[in-house]
C-alpha cells in the first residue's frame, strides 16, 4: 500500500512542477508583444499627438539630416548629380524606367548630391516648398508644397548626368522642361 502513496505523490509533484514552469512562461510571455521602436534612418521622428489632434493634422517639424533619404548604389559607374539652386528646398524622387523608387533625396537650397545610378532611363519628381514648413515625407511642405516632373533621361555606362533645379521667369512655352504636377502624381 505505501508503493501506491509514493506513486501518487510523484504524479502531484510533476503536476506542480508544470504550472510553476506555465505560470512563468505566461508571465514572461505578457510582455513580448511590446511594441519595438527604432529610429528611421531618416532622421526624422514622427511626432507624437494628443488625443485631441485631428486625424489629418500635419505638423511642421525639422528638415532631415543628410541629402539621401533612401536608396542609391555604391561603387557605381554611372552617377546622377542633382543641384537645387532654387530658394527654397527639394524633397527629390529619382524613379527608374520600371516606375520603381530607387531615391529619395532632401535638398536644401543651394545642396547638391552626387548619387550612384546603374545605367538606365531615369525621371526625377520633386516637391518643394519653404523650409519653415517641412512636414515630413507623408505631408512635405503642407499647403505650400509645389510639385513638378522632368522629362525622362537615359544615363549610359560610365557616364553622368547633371540635373539643376531653378526657377526661370520666362513667356509661356519657351525652354520650360519641367512639368507642374499634382500631389497624387508625385
């Protein structure tokens, strides 16, 4: 009869065993679905709004640091050198002929950047407006934005392209090669 006792006990001891080792895995296991913050490597930080801001609110914030955004390629024969002798800053989209982003470049007035291209056709989008209302890369400069398109060109092995932002003030259809564009073709 005592080998009956004893066997019991064991069964008891294991069962104990067992929820200790649940109970701390379900304790641990609260906290693994915390969410994980990292800095874009932008760096821009989306601010943090109250409950009461509307849904559509755009703060201004700083400019990034840095002219490339994201994108480019090292060690490339080719290169594409955007300047922007505009007054005001660029937020810059190099697109490849496949429709893909391959850069996104923030200028400030009077910056320039070479960026390393593999020989392809290439169109740049940019947005500009007045630095005092950079609202990131979702809302760029608010209402103030101004948008524009030039024309695609063919950058070959070895080569480079130089591409100048500037404003002209000229009579209508003579020498403009860029394009005015809206907001939802940027």
């Amino acid at each position: 009869m005592s080998d009956n006792g004893d066997k019991g006990c064991g069964c008891l001891v294991i069962i104990v065993i067992g929820l200790v080792i649940s109970g701390y895995q379900s304790c641990t296991d609260k906290h693994s679905s915390s969410p994980v913050v990292s800095q874009p490597s932008t760096g821009y930080v989306a601010p943090s709004y109250s409950s009461g801001s509307p849904a559509n609110y755009s703060p201004i914030v700083s400019e990034p640091y840095g002219a490339l955004q994201s994108g480019g390629r090292d060690n490339s024969d080719s290169e594409l050198i955007l300047k922007n002798s505009l007054s005001n800053p660029a937020y810059v989209k190099v697109i490849n002929n496949n429709g893909q982003i391959c850069a996104t470049l923030y200028l400030r007035s009077n910056e320039s950047y070479k960026l390393g291209v593999d020989p392809s056709s290439y169109t740049i989008k940019y947005v500009s407006g007045p630095s005092n209302q950079w609202r990131g890369t979702s809302h760029y400069f608010g209402s103030y934005s101004t948008f524009f398109v030039g024309h695609t060109s063919f950058i070959p092995y070895g080569n480079r392209l130089t591409l100048t932002f500037y404003q002209t003030t000229s009579r209508y259809g003579s020498g403009n090669t860029l394009k005015k564009i809206s907001e939802d073709e940027f």
